[in-house]
C-alpha cells in the first residue's frame, strides 16, 4: 500500500495533516519536512583513527586552523582534517555559513546577533567580520520569518 492510500484509511492522521495545513499551509509542511530531515541528518566526521557520527541538529559552529578542523557541538568537541570550503558545500543546505574567514555556524543556534557579536544559544560568542556580515544578518533575518 503506498503512503497516498495509507493516508486516506488513516483518520487520525489525515485529520492532523488537514489541521496542519490549514493552520500553516503547504509552505508550513514544507519547512516542517525541512527541519525533520535536517534533525535526522548526520554528519560524519572521519579521522585516521575514528569516524563519528554527529547529529546535524547538535552542531553549533566549525573552525579551521592550519587545515584542522573543530567541530563544537552540545555535547564536546571533534576534530579532524579537511578545508572549509569543502565543509560548506556540504552543510550549506542543512543552514550553516560563514561568518568569518575561518568559521562557520549554524543559523538555527544563533540567539542574536549585536554589532559584530553572534551570540549563540549555548552563550558562546563569536566574532562576525565585515567581509561575511551581510550575508549572515540576511540569512538570520529569513531564518527568523520563516519559523
């Protein structure tokens, strides 16, 4: 049985589907899809010795020194080797961008933002340069309106 019929002989579910759309649109499921696919998503982090998985939802911000890479997430800290030009292209699309040269964070941990000062929902703060703060208070403003 696919999921179309399976929703038609589910009144249960098709009435909290029928809810949800009226309260919140085909745009509100969609984000809503959005955001259970990015909490479910995983993000591998390989060394020589270990791999890691690490929820995408627990990743607060990366930075990269001399090719090391440090992921800081709620529950520690992991490292490993790579450029974060290559971290970007993959955790783009789960909402994460460059604030500085050699940083990137997740738009979803970031609390406020005040002058060049990010302020992260964990209370670390982080510098923004001038060089990525458009694009960074734009992308915080959209995040924002479309929660």
């Amino acid at each position: 049985m696919d999921w179309i019929q399976e929703l038609t002989h589910n009144e249960s579910l098709s009435c909290s589907l029928n809810t949800f759309l009226d309260q919140h649109g085909f745009s509100g499921l969609e984000k809503a899809l959005q955001l259970y696919s990015n909490i479910q998503a995983e993000y591998i982090c390989k060394t020589k010795a270990a791999v890691t998985k690490i929820k995408m939802d627990d990743i607060y911000y990366l930075e990269i020194q001399t090719h090391t890479i440090t992921i800081h997430t709620g529950h520690g800290t992991y490292q490993k080797y790579g450029s974060l030009a290559d971290e970007l292209k993959f955790l783009a699309p789960y909402g994460f961008i460059r604030c500085r040269q050699n940083c990137l964070l997740s738009l979803e941990k970031i609390q406020s933002i005040c002058d060049n000062t990010i302020h992260l929902t964990n209370h670390i703060q982080l510098h923004m340069s001038q060089r990525y703060a458009p694009k960074v208070l734009t992308a915080f403003a959209r995040s924002r309106v479309s929660r």
